[in-house]
C-alpha cells in the first residue's frame, strides 16, 4: 500500500456507496484517480498510463465488495439520501455553478429564499432541494460541468414524487424544470414537474393553487393539453399556454406577456 495515496486519500470525506475523481499525488495527474468507498474499505485506482497505482484501504474487504463497486460506479445510483446530502454545500461553490444560477433565472429565488439551492461537489449539479414540512425529501441535480461520471442532465435524487415548487403566489404556473420554475417565481409560483408526467402527487399539490398554467414548450402540446383537461376537475381556473422560447432564457416583463399575466 502506498502511504502517500493513503495519507491523501484519508484527508477526503467519500461517503459510502459514492465514487469520486481526484488529482493523482503520485503522477500528477487530474482527475485521473478514481476513489470508491464501500461499507469496509476504500479502493483506488489510478488510469493514468503512466501510473495505474491501485489499492485497497482498510482491513476487512469482502468477495462482494468488488463486484459492488461495479454498481457504485454507475452515476446514477440512488445511495440513500442522507449519503447524498453530505455533498451538498452552499458556500465556495465553483463559477460554473455561480454562472448556470445566473443565466437561468434562478438568483432572485435564491436571493429571497425562495428556493433552496446548493452545490453537489460530487456529482458536479446545482441541486434544487425539495422540501415537505420544512423536512428535504428529495430534490433534483442539473449537472454543470463535465467529465467521466456526468450522467443525465437531470438526476432525481429520491423518489417521493414530489414536484419542485418555487414562489408564494396563488397562481402555479407548471412547467418542466427547477430552472424555468425559479424563473417565475417573483410573479407567480413556478412548479417544476421534472419530465414526468401529472402524478396524483402533484395534482393534489396543484389543486391548492387559485389558478393554474401549463407552460410547457411547443413539443409536449399533447402532454400539456392532457395536463388541463386532468386538471379541470380539480381546479376552476387553468388555462395552457405553449411556450416558443423557454422561460428561464427569458426576463420577467417578457415572461409575464408571454403568459399573459398583467401588473
């Protein structure tokens, strides 16, 4: 075992169940070693081909270990959400993640704790944390950077079912990211409904709203014309309106004339 990986390794917290890119302290090279923690053990291995250092780290590794690890490395593994949350910060966070808050309209939701948006240095996502009783049941991960293990765009990390809601307005407006939901949320209530389709969940969260609009672009208008004559049972008052250009690339006055709403 080589005590200069280990000495380096043991200075990083890898949570269980999570795989992770570092700078290698032998070759120099970026992010070429790859890190794995298991319930056991701590395996490494640098793909540097100069280097291919690797190893394990703790006494105690089982047979299965290994071939768990072929699951772990998979970037879109669920590992529990309190695993998940360890990741999670909302202080030195890179440009990028400073840059996608700005270009998508999502400052003002996080400027008035609207939304509560943190940086998943594992992952390498804006994290858009979803909340139930003022408890985090959930949330959603849009990946800003890139990389070996950058998965979807968008990464659920629970399964509550829960869509992501921005705003304090009785008007929702539904549309299909955190992003474009952050967006409208100094006029209306953006509820994000993150690529799925209208679960009982949200039409039960949606029926509490005065009003509704679907705001969904141009190639779901079948998926937002289902959507209102769903929602009109519940509710009296939903409208739909097909987007040409999505919300979050656009200002608040252009946002409210596209959606027809008036000071």
């Amino acid at each position: 075992m080589n005590n200069i990986i280990k000495d380096y390794i043991y200075t990083i917290d890898i949570p269980v169940g999570t795989s992770v890119r570092l700078d290698c302290p032998m070759c120099n090279g970026t992010k070429t070693l790859s890190v794995t923690g298991f319930i056991d053990s701590i395996k490494y291995y640098c793909f540097h081909a100069n280097c291919t250092k690797g190893g394990v780290i703790k006494e105690g590794l089982t047979e299965t270990s290994f071939t768990v690890g072929d699951n772990i490395l998979k970037p879109v593994l669920h590992v529990g959400l309190n695993v998940e949350k360890q990741s999670w910060r909302r202080y030195d966070c890179p440009a990028t993640f400073t840059r996608y808050l700005l270009q998508n309209g999502c400052t003002h939701a996080l400027e008035n704790n609207l939304a509560d948006i943190r940086y998943d240095y594992r992952r390498d996502r804006a994290v858009f944390v979803i909340k139930e009783n003022n408890k985090i049941v959930d949330a959603a991960g849009r990946f800003i950077g890139s990389g070996d293990f950058s998965g979807p765009k968008w990464y659920r990390y629970a399964d509550s079912g829960i869509p992501f809601s921005c705003g304090t307005s009785n008007h929702a407006i539904v549309v299909e990211d955190c992003a474009s939901a952050c967006s409208v949320s100094s006029f209306a209530t953006g509820v994000a409904l993150l690529g799925t389709s209208l679960s009982e969940t949200a039409i039960d969260i949606l029926s509490d709203f005065s009003m509704v609009t679907v705001a969904l672009d141009k190639d779901a208008t079948t998926k937002s014309i289902d959507m209102v004559s769903r929602l009109k049972w519940e509710i009296d008052n939903v409208n739909m309106v097909v987007l040409e250009r999505d919300l979050k690339r656009l200002d608040v006055e252009n946002s409210k004339k596209v959606l027809g709403i008036d000071d």
